[in-house]
C-alpha cells in the first residue's frame, strides 16, 4: 500500500534556513514545496494543499502575518497545520501568531530536531 507523502511549504527568505529546513524535511519522507516570502507561497497554494506550513514573520513584501489571513480565509487550507518560525519574540508578536491561527509559534535560532518534532506531533 502506497502511504502518501505529506507535504510541507516552507516559507522563509533566509536561504541557510530553507536549505536547511528544506535538507531535513526530505530526509523525513517529506514533499517540501519552498518560498520566498508570503506572495510566493500564496502563489504555490493555488494548485498546492500542503499539510503544514512553516512560516516566517518577518520577510519581504507580503509578511506572515499577512500571509496567515489569506490561508485561514481559504475552504480549501481549513486543515493545513500553520507554524510560525521567527526572531519576533516578544510575547504580543506571539500572541497575535496564535491569534491569527497558527498551531505553533517557534523562536529562532531553533533547535532543527524540536521543529521537526512538533511538526509530526501536529500531524498525529
């Protein structure tokens, strides 16, 4: 029996960290669609159902937060996992993360072990 691929866009525009991020996840057996920043990535999910995003804050162009609002108000992405990856610490930055749908709201720098971790603990 063929277990389909789970599918992960990553959204980031530190080229180390997608490279990275990019590098672990095919090793877990994942498909890993990548963009630069939140207009890209809403461009990937117009033929692309992903069952998680990671997603900056922080980056060029259209930000997370931006690019969260556009996923949560579309049918088609109501079961996509969202996590936040970012340097914005503050507990308000969080907070409005979380406010705006995301499952999970990590800090950079991150431990590469603990993101996977949590993101295939959100997959069940």
């Amino acid at each position: 029996m063929d277990i389909e691929m789970k599918k992960i866009l990553i959204v980031d525009d530190e080229p180390n960290i997608v490279m990275s991020l990019e590098y672990t996840f095919k090793k877990q057996g994942y498909e890993v669609f990548i963009a630069r920043d939140g207009s890209e990535a809403l461009e990937i999910l117009e033929s692309n159902i992903p069952d998680v995003i990671i997603l900056d804050v922080m980056m060029p162009k259209v930000d997370g937060y931006q690019t969260i609002k556009v996923i949560k108000e579309n049918e088609k992405l109501a079961d996509t996992k969202v996590v936040f990856l970012s340097a914005k610490n503050k507990a308000s930055d969080i907070q409005q993360g979380l406010n705006l749908g995301a499952d999970k709201y990590i800090l950079k720098p991150f431990s590469l072990k603990k993101l996977v971790s949590e993101v295939s603990e959100l997959l069940g």
